[in-house]
C-alpha cells in the first residue's frame, strides 16, 4: 500500500498539483493518517450537508 501511495503522490508532484516533496514520507504521513483515524458512518458528515438545496440553511 505504501508503495502504491508513494507513486500515486510522486505522479501528482510530477503534475505539479501538489509541491515537490519526499514522496516516500509524504505516503507515509498519508497512510499514517487513515490508519489512526478511525473512519465509520458517525464520523463522517451526513450528505445532506452537502446538497444544494441546504447551502443557505446553515
């Protein structure tokens, strides 16, 4: 898995959508990040905080 993130960040530093960096630590810190976080339906947003037709509600 790191090494697949290490090419998928070095592809976009290539394409300059994110700055030169070491693409090895930056894969790291990445998947660092998911691995701590712990990710299930409470912890994300609902959708429709998200829709068009809520953006003026708040």
């Amino acid at each position: 898995m790191s090494n697949f993130a290490e090419a998928f960040l070095e592809t976009a530093m290539e394409k300059q959508v994110y700055p030169k960096m070491n693409p090895k630590i930056v894969a790291q810190v990445f998947l660092g990040m998911f691995a701590v976080a712990p990710f299930s339906q409470n912890t994300i947003m609902e959708a429709e905080c998200f829709s068009v037709a809520n953006a003026g509600n708040g």
